[in-house]
C-alpha cells in the first residue's frame, strides 16, 4: 500500500532537500488554467467537459497527458467554507466520483527527465454531496467525520507507447471499487511497487459539501527507466456514494538520487552449544526519501540451523512474514520499506539433533540481493547479506578411576578402606558418577551408593568400605566389590576395584614337643672315650 504523508511529515524532508540538493520542479498544474471550459458555482453542475479536454498538455510547469473513465472533471467552489487551499480568487480543482457501478478515474501521463527518484505533492479532500448523478445521498454517508479511501496507483510507460485508461474489474455496489488499470497495446500494465490506497480524511467540523483539504506526499523509484519512458499516475474513488476532490499537483526531483535499499544480518552469537538459540537479525536500508512497497526477503538458513522455539521476536517491514519453529526458511512478502529502512528478528537454534555437526566450523548464512532480497522494481545495492554461526566441538569428557586403599581388611574394630573416584581434570560444574556399589553383606558396611558427586574444581570424591568386628570362627573370607557405570559425561579409567574382608578369629592347633637328639653307637663311644680322659685329666692335676 503506498504511504502518503502529510505536511507536517514532509517539512523535515523539504528542509534537507533545500540544504542539500537541489529540487527541480518537473510538472505542476492546479487546475485554475488553462481553463476552456465554464463550471457553474459548487451546488450546481460541474465542468461540460472533462479533465482530459481542460488540462491536456501544459501546466503551470512542464506537460503531461490526460486521460479519465467516467466524467472526471473540474470544479468551482463558490462559497468560503469549500475555499480551494490556494486562496485564489478562480478556485477551481479536480473532482471524481462512484455512484454504484458508474466509478470514475484519472490518469495523468509525464516524462521524469531522467530523474532517477520522484517525489509528488496532492492536495486531496473528499464531499457528501446531497445528489450524486441523481442518486440522493443519505446525510450520514459515509459522514461528516469520515476517512473513505482513493486509489493511488504508479505505471511506466515504454518510450513511444499510446495507453488508455480502463475500469478495474466490477464489485458489488457494498464492496470497495477495483482500481483503474493502464493498458497499453491490450495488455494491462503491473502497477510499480509503491503503489496503493490513499486515506482521505475529513475532520467533523466540516458539513458534508466541504472540503477538509490536506496535503499528500508520495514518491516513486524511476531509477529503473529508460529514456523517453513516462510515468503515468492513476487515481480511482473506491468508496460508493463519494466525491472525491484533488488540487495542486507537484511533481518534484532532487538532483542527488535517492539512497538503494540493502540487506545485512547478524546471529547475536558467532557460536551456540548443542540445543540451544541465538537471535537472527536482518537490517532493511530505505531509501531516506520515501517508504516503497513490494519488500520480499526469502532466507534459507543453512543444515543444520532451524527456527527456534521463540519464533518471530519483531518486524517492523510489514507484510506477510511466515517463519514456522523448525523450518530452516524465513520468507516475507508484500512488506513495506520505510524511508528509515526496517528490521526482522527471530529466534534460531542449533538443534540437539545435530550433534555430528558440532565441529567448531561455522555455517554460512547468505541473502543474495537482486534473487532473495528485492524491492519491487526498485534497483537495489546490489550486496549481499551474509552472517556465519558455529557450534564449538563438544569438550572431550573427563576420564573417571577408582581406588580403594587399603585392599585388604579383617573382621577386627576400625578396619575401613577408603575408596576415591578420581577425575584426571577438573570440572567447571560439579560432576554425578554412576556406582555400582559393593552388595549388601552383614561381613562389612558401606558408605558407596549409587552415585557420587564430584564438585566443581575438584577431581575427586570418596566412600568407604568397613568390615564388621566379629569374634566368630570359620566363617571366611568375602569381597566387596566397588564399579563405575558407563555415562556419556565421562570415559572410565580404572573401572572396578575390590577389597577383601578376612576372617582373623581361627584357633591355632597345639603344637608337638620337640624330640631329643640320640646319638648313634660310635658316636656314642667316642663320648664315652672323651669323658673318661677329661676326668684322668683332672685327677692327674689335682695329685700334682
């Protein structure tokens, strides 16, 4: 729909231009001359002839072709309230009217001069008239506060072409009229991007007979236009029982051209974990002159990026945007580009399916300008848009060892053996070990359950394995058996370690007395030979 202004919108605008640049005015007309036919005083009839007949050719400022379907034609406002926004003392204006199936239009046919961007001025008002073409018009329709609506719509006409204006298709007489289309050699034309409807507003203080006139801006991207092409405006009364009124048409252009529009993006991170989003943002430079019509923007995110949960965070391009969670394309049509430019933002994610493309290389995300991205006929900067969004290389999990020290215990007071669940690095977060704890046994007690907790920055936790003092006799020896399960947050060192509970309350047997040593039979007469002569010995001492 084509965004017209009103003056207080278009002062800024005005402003810089004259700081600027340099404004060249193209065409103007207001109607008042030349003027080659009468028109009685507003209450009466209007212009005998027509719009095409009275202004075909020159204007106050340059030449342009007229054409109309219907009776379009000039009128005379003869009293004070309906004063023509001029002030003159030959107040006349153009007027147009619907009266059931009978909706009448005007074109008006111009050379841009090569200009690559035009911008428009229209004053424009609206009546209720009490009879219209005989019909009696109730006195609340559409009202004396109302805004009814006027086509606007913009054509290009190849250099050395003839048109002619043709109704657009009929309504019923309740539904908005159809807009008049160009035809050029019987083919009906595309209407350029920025074109639309107009809302005509009148304020309540005003009686039904006068015109609240306001100003109108709109502006149109000619860049596209080859020598001796025209531009060819077309207004339509789409509302029933409405008379609609225009006055001093200006067609301006400024020498510096208008800005092309282009597309840029970012993801709000250059890299997402496994699972989860980050926001994709996709920037719309305008053209800083005037909003333009027919913004489509198609983005086919790369495998294996998706939308995500969040969806369409805002658009402030209009249209229609259709981005569903889980689809890997975004796609707007028929949006609106502002002067200023606009933006979408959505939510996008690196899905936890994708785990295999989690190798720390980004994925590269690219809007082509002139295929993906366009203005309407708009020519465009001609850049593409391309952001890049990775998925770091999941951390390769810690290693996971178990010891139990000492190994080997007795069923005797304060036999414990301490068992540590080593990390070989420590954690940023705390880190659950899956146990297989030893089996229930009256022969000891353990402090090993199902899991274990190594906090972060530590690399390691323990429990403990006791044995149970007993005095009883012949009841063995046992295990207690200590595993780590498998998990995907860890790999397993030393998986299993075990520790002994022996019996120390067995009863020695008495053991048997040593024999004396014998001597053999010659062992024992060679004593017998030693000991006499010891004792000879001794006597034979003592008698000496």
């Amino acid at each position: 729909m084509s965004k017209i202004y009103s003056a207080l919108a278009l002062l800024p605008l005005l402003l810089s231009a004259a700081a600027h640049a340099q404004t060249t005015t193209l065409y103007a007309q207001n109607f008042n001359s030349p003027a080659t036919t009468s028109c009685g005083a507003w209450g009466g009839s209007g212009s005998d002839s027509s719009l095409s007949s009275d202004y075909n050719g020159s204007g106050q400022v340059g030449s342009a072709t007229f054409t109309q379907v219907g009776t379009a034609d000039r009128v005379c406002w003869g009293s004070a309230l309906n004063t023509d926004p001029e002030g003159t003392a030959t107040p006349y204006s153009g007027g147009f009217a619907r009266n059931g199936t009978v909706v009448e239009s005007w074109a008006i046919a111009f050379d841009p001069q090569g200009k690559p961007f035009i911008n428009g001025l229209l004053d424009l008002a609206h009546v209720t008239p009490g009879n219209l073409n005989g019909t009696t018009v109730p006195t609340n329709y559409p009202g004396t506060a109302s805004s009814v609506q006027m086509g606007l719509r913009f054509f290009r006409i190849p250099s050395g072409s003839t048109f002619n204006l043709a109704a657009g298709a009929a309504t019923p007489i309740a539904s908005p009229a159809n807009p008049a289309n160009l035809v050029i050699s019987g083919i009906t034309q595309t209407p350029l991007p920025e074109s639309g409807l107009v809302d005509v507003t009148k304020d309540a203080s005003y009686s039904r007979y006068a015109a609240d006139w306001s100003k109108h801006q709109f502006s149109v991207d000619t860049s596209s236009f080859a020598p001796g092409d025209r531009l060819a405006i077309v207004g339509t009364v789409i509302e029933n029982l409405t008379y609609t009124v225009f006055d001093n048409l200006v067609i301006t252009s400024d020498d510096v051209p208008a800005n092309p529009p282009s597309i840029s993006k970012s993801f709000g991170a250059p890299q997402v974990n496994l699972g989860q989003s980050t926001t994709l943002t996709i920037n719309v430079t305008g053209n800083g002159i005037s909003p333009v019509n027919g913004l489509t923007v198609t983005d086919n995110l790369p495998a294996p990026v998706v939308m995500g949960a969040g969806g369409v965070i805002s658009n402030t391009c209009g249209g229609t945007l259709v981005a569903g969670v889980g689809s890997n394309q975004i796609q707007l049509t028929n949006g609106v580009l502002p002067a200023a430019g606009c933006q979408l933002q959505l939510e996008v994610q690196w899905p936890s399916a994708a785990a295999a493309q989690c190798s720390g290389s980004p994925v590269t995300n690219t809007i082509v300008d002139g295929t993906d991205f366009t203005v309407g006929s708009t020519t465009t900067a001609g850049i593409n848009a391309q952001a890049t969004l990775a998925c770091p290389a999941p951390p390769t999990p810690p290693q996971v060892s178990v010891s139990c020290i000492p190994n080997v215990l007795v069923d005797a007071p304060g036999q414990v053996s301490s068992c540590v669940i080593t990390l070989n690095a420590s954690q940023l977060a705390d880190l659950t070990v899956n146990l297989q704890p030893p089996a229930t046994n009256p022969r000891y007690t353990s402090t090993c359950q199902n899991t274990i907790v190594i906090p972060a920055g530590s690399t390691n936790a323990s429990c403990t394995i006791e044995a149970v003092s007993n005095s009883v006799t012949g009841d063995g020896d046992v295990t207690a058996t200590l595993s780590i399960l498998d998990s995907a947050t860890y790999t397993i060192g030393s998986r299993t370690d075990n520790v002994e509970i022996r019996n120390d309350d067995e009863v020695s047997p008495p053991s048997s007395p040593s024999p004396v040593p014998t001597l053999g039979g010659l062992s024992l007469l060679l004593l017998s030979g030693v000991v006499a002569g010891s004792i000879g010995f001794k006597r034979r001492r003592k008698s000496n």
